[in-house]
C-alpha cells in the first residue's frame, strides 16, 4: 500500500502541473479555465489526503515501536 500511495501522490502532482498548463491566464474565468482549477482543485486534495495517511502511519509505527 506504501508504493500505491506514493505513486499516487506522483500523478496528483503531474495533474496538478498538467492542468496548471492548461489555464488560460488571459480569460480565467472561460469553460476550459474552470474545468483546469476544478482538477487542480482536487488533484491538491488527494495530495494532502494521500499525505495525512502517509503520516499517520509513521506515527503509528512510532507508536508501536515504543510500546514494545
């Protein structure tokens, strides 16, 4: 699960960056505009999601390892 979540976090980012590209800064508020910030949107949501888990599963191995 620890490779699935990194690579998960890998194709959030190229998204993130993909959809950041396809912004045109000239009309932001334009149909295509809307549907990049949208994806951008949750493209950063899976990454801070993807990141809590990652650290609350150090903590928890922490955790263990101290309780032993």
């Amino acid at each position: 699960m620890k490779y699935f979540l990194y690579i998960l976090l890998v194709i959030a980012t190229i998204m993130t960056g993909f959809n950041v590209s396809q912004i045109d800064f000239n009309a932001p508020f334009s149909e295509e505009s809307k549907v990049a910030f949208i994806a951008i949107l949750a493209a950063l949501c899976v990454i801070i999601l993807v990141s809590i888990l990652l650290i609350s599963k150090a903590i928890e191995r922490k955790y263990k390892e101290n309780k032993q």
